[in-house]
C-alpha cells in the first residue's frame, strides 16, 4: 500500500481541517437500514434468511417492498466513512452526496462480502484451497476484483483466513482449511489478486482478512463460541496466514467475533496494537465484525456502549461496523480524555490512507462503461470458474475403477441437489448470481445424451420410492448427487453431527441395493464423516459448492475428460466424535496404535479418513528416491514421481518436515512446500524442494523464535498420510 508524499500530504491537510465530528465519521460504517415494515438492519435480515427465520422469497419481499435508508443525511453531514452497498446506480448516488454535499469532500468507501466472485462464483475456498493451485487461487481473486468494481465495491471482506481444524464449524467452508502453510500461501494469492493489478482503479480493491484471530478454533466448533489456547500454537498455526498476508500488502483487517484467552479480539489490544501493528507492521486499518463492539458488553468485557467505545478505540479498532457506538460516544470520551486525539487521528489516517490508496478520491464514480462490462458474463469468466471448479473436485475413492462413466452409458442422475441453482453456489453467494449457475444436471446432459434424472430425495424431506426404483431400473451406472443445503454451512451453521444430513444414507442403501454400481458426488461445505459411505460406496466424488460452473465441472470429472487433480485442504474424520481431526497435530507420549494404553478411540480409527493432502487420479503415481541434502543455508529434498498409470494426469507433490526433538512439543508434519507436476504416463519427473533453515524453527510462548539443533525428518509425498522419509541431523 504504497502512498506518493503528495498523496500522505493531502491526508495531512484533511486531517488538519477535519472536525472531531467528522473524523469519528470516518470510523463508522453504515449498512442501509430497512425502514417501514421492518425495523432491523439489513445485514440481520440477511442473517434471518440465512438461518432461516425467513425464507429467501419472504427476503425477497420485503426487499421490494422496504424503503430503505442509505445514511443521507449522516453522509451530507461527514459521518458515514464507509457502507456496504452493491448497486452502481446506488453507489454513484451516495458517493455524490460524499464528494460534492459534504464539508470536506471525503469519498466514501463502500464495501462487501465477495467471498468467492462476485459476479462470477467461484468454488468455496475450502475446495479452491485444494487445488493447491496458487496462481488460480490468484486470477480467480483478481477477475473478482475487477467485477465488483466496476459495480462500485472497492473493498471485499475477504480474504477469510481462519485456520480451521474442527469441521463441525459451519465457517470452515470459507477458508482454505487446517493447514497454516497452505493457508498463508492463499492468503497470499489472495492478496496479490485483489490488490496488485494497480494499472487502473477499476482492476483492484482493498482485501480484508478475516477473522483476526484464532475463530477457527471456536470451541466444540461452535460458532461465535470461545478461543482458549497457548500461545505458541497460536504463533505458530492460527496467526501464520494473516502474517503472511501483511507481508504480501493486505489493506485491512476485520477482527473476529471471539475472544482469544479472555479478551474479545475486538477490544485487544495485544492483538491489534502489539502484534498486527507494532510487531508485523500493519500500515491499513481494522474494521469490526458486525456489531461486533456492542457485543463486547455481552460479553461482559464491556460495562455500556461508552465502555465498549473506548475500550475498542484504545485497543486499536480503527472501523465500528454496524453499532454507531463510535459516532455515538467518542466524542464525548475524546472530551473527558479517556481516548487521546492521537488515537483518533492514527485511525483516520488509516482509513483515509487506504481511501487515497484505492484512488477513491480521484475516481470516486463508477462509469457508465464499467456499469455495462459484465452485464453478460464474458467467456474467459466462465471458463475461469469452470477451471477453478474443475481443479477443486477431489476424488475419494475409485473401487474397481468405475469412473469414468463412458459416455454413452445410460447414467440414472438421482440426487434433489442435482438440479438447483441455489445450492452449488455455496455459502456468501447472492441470489443475483444464480442467473448463471449451470446445474449439475444440466451438466450432466451435456456431457452424457443417455443420462436420466430421478430426484428421489435430498437433505431435507422423504425419499420418492418410485423414483428409486425407477433409478435402479434405468442406469448402467448410478450417479447420487446428495450432500448439505448451502445453508449448512457458512456463519452460524456449526453441526454436531457432520454425517451427511436427513435421508439421504438411506437412499444410498436403497441404492446400493439395485446392484447396480453407485457413484457418490458429495456436494457440501465441511468435512463431513463418512465412515459408511467409504465402506460400501464404491466410488465418492467430493465436489463442494463449486460456483456457477458447477455442473460441466462434475460432468467433465465424472466423464474423464477431466483427470481429477484436487486434494483435500481439511482432513476427513470418520466420525464426528473425531472432530477436531489434523495431519499436523503434536506428538503425544503414546501416538495411537493397536495397543490400549495409547492416544486413540475404541470405536474409531486412528487418525482421519481421508487425510490432508489425500486425493485419487485416473492415473496412479509412485514415489522413489526421496533424498536429503543439508546445504549451507537450506535443506534441499528432492523426490521422483513416476506416473504409473496409463493416463496423463497431475499429482502435487507435498513436502512435510518434522523437528524430532525440541524444547517444545512438535507437530508429527508440518507443510513446507508443494509442487504441482504433469506427468505423462510412465512418464518420471524429480521435484526438488529447497527449505531455508531460518523457516524451520518455532515460536515459543514467550514469542521468541527457536531454531534448535538436532534430528529433523523430511517426508514427501501425495498425501499427509502416505510420504516416503527421510532423517538429517541439522545445526543451525
Ligand atoms: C461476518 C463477517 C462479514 C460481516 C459483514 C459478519 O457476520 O462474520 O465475515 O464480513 O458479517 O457482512
């Protein structure tokens, strides 16, 4: 976020000739409110229809019959420094109001969830993260960029870089998973995709990442739910990806709902103040999560709003979204000295910083032309979201090598979620987004002339038994799209029990029970445990919420036109007792094993399902060779891969390290590179991995960094759960 002097000199003389007023303005964002009919904001209408205490058509309606206030006259007054607000029609008129009815001028900067696409979907990050794919993850985030605005959006909640181990948590969904170096490398790709392409203002937009710190951990993955943990397992896991992604530019920072040991992130000042801007030297601001600095007093942190404003100002929450506390009682706390004008100032000067940086206030408009871009979705758009949904899809199992289906076999479509628009989109998406969603079906036509759909049943409801019958006597092959309702995963919909929800066991029993050979492609936002389903399903196809491309993406896998390449960013727990479940955990005194008196379940086994890193081909790959060298500054590992399949296909090929002896209990791996190759068949590729020394140390709990003496074991492999080792002693 580089600024001209020029440019840090006119914030200088705004801030010279701002009121106290007006900078307090700066520091409150606004989301329209629904006025007449329906007295609660907008953004808590969105939530009841996502948890549905309203359905999406009660939604709809009250959104074409609510007036809506949209802050006038607080804009005209210098009060609104920011809104969340979608329409460029709506955005030009407010801004209008900002620029030119406004003392000051100031534009505003208007900002929004666009989570995966905004006008294009792409898949939920938990899938696109297991693409292992860096610079998709990149091109996906800038094409996003550029779509949302050229609608006037300049500022996305995204990226959400939780690390996340606990799939009951419904929010696993929107962050690359349980591993801190895959996660720091897309929090990364993120960034430089939102944020680097500066050759016009109409190509990038400030990313916030998101959830600052540690929500993943939510207890029992419960959401909103408490965070204890030491805190070298908070350096070293939950705070790696937003570290990275500060290094890599990162304009803002939301904080997250939880409190971390105690202490809300939105009031801690040890996190905001001495660790994001002191210690990783954070230039942006920090915004709230909504309402987030009232809740401080539900927490019982906070004794009133006049409480909760000052406490969170002085920590260093720089944005209040959604309470007005700030505008509402920081000027008399200014008054009665409780908050220094230096604290103030410190956070204007960040919000205006990243205003200038965006160069809102010299193109604070969107243009007629921008307005019509994407009216129809371009081409390259499309096939952008068909190839990011096509990298994410994960094959589980392949029994008897059942896929691919070849074309011309009659395939029986069975599955509710086959054939809605709604559902593939996955959590954040907006209902204007669903006009180009190509269904699974739909897909399926395409690609298959013999294939048939039977809905049968779905996550929620009773089973059709003439369609299941009617399924069994038709196909050659029976394709079961079933899984999880979007509104299953995301905010607020953590799950105690991650099987896959309602009937829907049951119709693959049915199923299974026609003798004819059952493909499961898994549409969902977690993990989910499927115990059963890998024991008598012959073939899963985990597919996520893959965007508007969806449909031909499962189709091409399903067909083999596609040679599966995706790999799981999140373990898979066989049951959900299991929960939380991860490759990287710390070595016990007793690893699980046969033996009793070990760190284990009776009733489950060892470890994950489906591990991190885990997923098939169409083709097969073995390893060989894995050796070690110890250089002067870095360990250099390389490892040959050899296609041993007949078909070309891509493996990543994963680097782990484990420190063996240390001052501190270390994980069994930890991920410290990965390689994506293609590989012909029979074809040999070597892959070599350079780990510099300075990253293989850890922090302790006291946050000094540690690079200890001794035994190391490197692992490569395609899969946390299958690597070839090697061991090295190592000085420093
Ligand atoms: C969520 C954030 C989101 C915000 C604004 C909150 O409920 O936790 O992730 O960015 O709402 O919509």
């Amino acid at each position: 976020m580089k600024l001209t002097d020029a440019q840090k000199q006119r914030i200088e003389d705004l801030l010279q000739q701002m009121t106290l007023e007006e900078k307090i303005g700066q520091m409150n964002q606004e989301s329209p409110s629904i006025v007449g009919g329906f007295d609660v904001p907008f953004e808590e209408l969105i939530e009841m229809m996502t948890d549905g205490r309203i359905t999406k058509e009660e939604f709809g309606n009250i959104m074409s019959n609510a007036k809506q206030d949209f802050h006038e006259d607080e804009i005209r007054k210098g009060l609104v420094g920011s809104l969340m607000v979608q329409d460029p029609v709506k955005v030009n008129e407010l801004q209008k109001i900002a620029m030119e009815e406004s003392r000051l001028g100031i534009p505003i900067i208007f900002g929004l969830d666009v989570i995966h696409g905004f006008r294009s979907v792409y898949p939920i990050a938990i899938a696109e993260a297991g693409s292992f794919d860096t610079d998709l993850m990149e091109r996906t985030a800038a094409m996003a960029a550029k779509e949302s605005r050229s609608a006037g959006v300049a500022w996305h909640f995204a990226p959400m870089v939780d690390v996340a181990r606990d799939a009951r948590w419904g929010r696993v969904s929107e962050g690359p998973g349980e591993d801190p170096y895959l996660g720091s490398q897309f929090a990364r790709a993120k960034i430089r995709g939102l944020q680097n392409d500066q050759s016009s203002t109409e190509n990038y937009v400030a990313a916030c990442l998101k959830h600052y710190v540690g929500y993943g951990a939510c207890e029992s993955g419960r959401d909103y739910n408490t965070v204890s943990m030491a805190m070298h397992v908070f350096y070293n896991n939950y705070l790696k990806p937003f570290e990275a992604a500060v290094d890599e530019g990162a304009a803002t920072v939301m904080a997250a709902f939880n409190d971390l040991n105690g202490t809300p992130c939105t009031v801690n000042r040890f996190l905001l103040r001495d660790i994001l801007k002191d210690s990783c030297g954070f230039p942006g601001f920090v915004v709230s999560d909504a309402n987030a600095i009232r809740e401080c007093e539900v927490h019982g942190i906070c004794a009133d709003d006049m409480d909760a404003a000052i406490q969170a100002a002085n920590a260093g929450m720089d944005m209040d979204m959604g309470t007005e506390i700030y505008l509402k009682n920081l000027k008399e706390a200014v008054a009665d000295g409780k908050v220094s004008m230096e604290v103030i100032d410190e956070a204007v000067r960040r919000i205006l910083s990243v205003k200038m940086w965006l160069g809102l206030f010299d193109h604070p408009y969107v243009t007629e032309e921008a307005m019509k871009r994407y009216e129809t979705l371009p081409e390259e758009h499309t096939s952008l979201a068909r190839e990011a949904a096509e990298k994410s899809i994960v094959l589980l199992k392949n029994e008897g090598n059942i896929l691919p289906i070849d074309r011309n076999a009659k395939v029986s479509l069975v599955g509710n979620l086959a054939d809605n628009k709604e559902e593939i989109i996955g959590a954040w998406a907006m209902s204007w987004q669903e006009k180009d969603c190509v269904t699974i079906l739909e897909g399926m036509k395409a690609e298959f002339p013999n294939v048939q759909y039977f809905p049968c049943g779905g996550p929620e409801g009773d089973l059709n038994m003439d369609q299941i019958i009617k399924a069994g006597d038709y196909g050659d092959v029976i394709v079961a799209v079933l899984g999880e309702l979007v509104s299953m995963s995301g905010e607020a919909s953590s799950r105690a029990d991650i099987t896959i929800p309602g009937r829907q066991r049951e119709l693959l029993e049915m199923l299974l029970t026609t003798g004819k050979p059952v493909v499961l492609v898994l549409m969902n936002g977690r993990p989910l445990a499927l115990d059963w389903e890998a024991q008598y399903v012959p073939a899963i196809v985990e597919a996520w919420h893959l965007g508007i491309q969806m449909g031909p993406a499962v189709a091409h896998v399903l067909s083999g036109a596609v040679n599966p390449e995706g790999r799981l960013s999140s373990s898979f727990p066989a049951f959900t007792g299991q929960c939380p479940v991860y490759y990287n955990h710390p070595n016990t005194g007793r690893p699980g094993s046969k033996s009793k008196f070990t760190s284990r379940y009776l009733d489950a086994p060892l470890g994950a399902l489906y591990p991190f890193g885990y997923g098939l081909s169409y083709t097969t790959f073995a390893y060989s060779d894995l050796k070690v060298e110890n250089k002067e500054a870095v360990i250099e590992a390389c490892v040959t891969v050899t296609n041993t399949g007949d078909r070309a296909g891509k493996e990543t090929v994963q680097f782990y390290m484990q420190d063996v002896t240390a001052s501190l209990v270390r994980p069994v791996k930890e991920l410290k590179g990965f390689e994506k190759v293609s590989l012909e068949p029979g074809e040999s590729k070597t892959v070599c991995f350079w780990l510099e020394k300075k990253d293989m140390g850890f922090w302790n709990n006291e946050h000094v960094y540690c690079l200890e003496d001794g035994k190391f074991r490197f692992y490569a492999g395609g899969s946390s759960g299958d690597c070839l080792m090697a061991e090295a002693a190592i000085r420093f």
